[in-house]
C-alpha cells in the first residue's frame, strides 16, 4: 500500500473522529430556558432536576426531558350535568395550574396536561352535581374554591399545583329559562304591589293624623271650609251646594239666646 493510500485513510478516520466527536458535544450540551427545568435520568434512574442555564449529559448514558414551569391555562371544555335540583345545564371553565416539582411529573403521570384536564372535566361534573341551580348562579365564587381545591388535591402527587378555577358560562334550558323569566316578573310584580299598600298604608296615617289635628282645633274646620270654598270658586259654570259648617252659627245662637 502505497504511502498517499496510507494516508487517505488516515484523512477519513481523522474527520469521522472529529464528526463523531462533534455529534457527542452536541449532544451532550444542553441549553434550560430560565422558565424550564431539565429532568435527567442516567441508565433509567432519576438523578434528578437540572437547570436553568448550560446542562452537560453524558451521551447515550443519560437523557433528559425538559418541563415548562410556567402558568398553563386549561379550557375545560362544555359539560352537560345534572344539578342537585334535577336541572340539566350546560357549564365550561377554565384552570390556571403550573408544575413545581418537575421530578414527580415526569415520573409519577404520562401525561400531567393531559391528565390534569380530564380530572378538570370529572370533577366539574361532580360538583354540578352536588350543588342546586340557585347556587350555581348566585354562587359561583364559592363553587369555583370548591372545585380548584378538589382538582389540586388530585394533582398534587404529579407535582401539579391548580391555583385557580373559573366557572365561565353556565346555559340553561329554553324551558328553565322561561320558568326564570316568570317567576322574575312574578317578583316586581309582588314588589309593586307591596309598595303601593305600604304608600296607601302610610297616607291613610297622614289623613288620620291631620283629621285628628283638625278635630282638636277649635275653627280648624271652618278654615278648612273656606279654604275649600276658595279652591272651587274659580269654577264659574256649576251650581255647588256646599253645607254650611255649624261653627260659623254658634256666635248668631248664643246672641239669640241671650
């Protein structure tokens, strides 16, 4: 072999060196965003977290996944369940969670997105379920607590932490919402009702109380008299017939008397 054979092949093991040596580098170096967390496991063992910055892997021993911690918004998507009360409604939400422990989501679930939405899903039908149609309208606050804390006790083994959850829309039946709309108008109209005896209530006290003051007034009623006089004087094409008050007589009877 001659010596320029010798050392072509010497040339091509050099550069597959060199290639194999620049694919192990690579692939050993890893970059972890400041809002991710590598997950390392060497030979099949978790050697735990790693992170953020430059990570080093060892090739083909180790291997790393990386976990996002950031906030995740889930749109829990519409459910159809039945209120305490037997009333068939139409609910979505929505669930603000992240990942604290990078190490039990990668171990302990598949999937913990995945799996943090169907747990989302069971657990609004369940508290649907246990609550009556009143309370889901008027509150929602205390359900949406309900709910957050039920979904973070069953994620928290993955290393999920669910901060918070929001009943959005809650839709009712075209027949319930008829029935609603009847018993809101049965209300105002209970309340006009209401309003209007209590006003006649009150004025029939005001006209008890001035007939009382008008009785204990001695002339009182014939100023009353005249005051009315006046009022309809001005009223020129009727004939009234108005009784004369006996007050305005007691002076002419004591005189004939005497």
């Amino acid at each position: 072999m001659s010596f320029d054979a010798i050392g072509g092949v010497a040339a091509c093991l050099i550069i597959g060196l060199i290639v194999v040596a620049v694919g192990l580098l690579s692939s050993a170096v890893r970059i972890v965003q400041e809002y991710e967390r590598g997950v390392v496991f060497r030979l099949g063992r978790l050697m735990g977290g790693r992170g953020p910055g430059l990570v080093l892997v060892i090739p083909v021993i180790e291997r790393m996944m990386k976990v996002d911690l950031r906030v995740v918004t889930l749109d829990v998507p519409t459910q159809e369940a039945i209120t305490n009360d037997n009333v068939t409604v139409k609910v979505n939400a929505v669930a603000y969670f992240r990942v604290i422990n990078p190490d039990l989501a990668v171990v302990q679930v598949e999937d913990f997105r995945r799996a943090t939405w169907q747990i989302s899903q069971t657990s609004l039908r369940s508290v649907i379920g246990e609550a009556q149609l009143d309370e889901l309208l008027a509150e929602r606050d205390r359900l949406n607590e309900k709910l957050a804390r039920i979904i973070d006790e069953a994620t928290e083994p993955w290393g999920v932490k669910v901060s918070l959850v929001e009943i959005k829309d809650v839709e009712l039946p075209p027949s319930m919402q008829r029935a609603m709309a009847r018993q809101a108008e049965a209300e105002r109209e209970k309340r006009a009702k209401i309003i209007h005896a209590e006003g006649e209530f009150q004025a029939a006290q005001q006209l008890r109380e001035a007939a009382g003051m008008l009785s204990g007034e001695k002339g009182a009623m014939t100023l009353r008299y005249l005051q009315t006089l006046t009022e309809i004087s001005a009223e020129k094409n009727s004939t009234i017939i108005f009784p004369l008050p006996i007050e305005l007589l007691h002076t002419f009877l004591d005189n004939s008397g005497k």
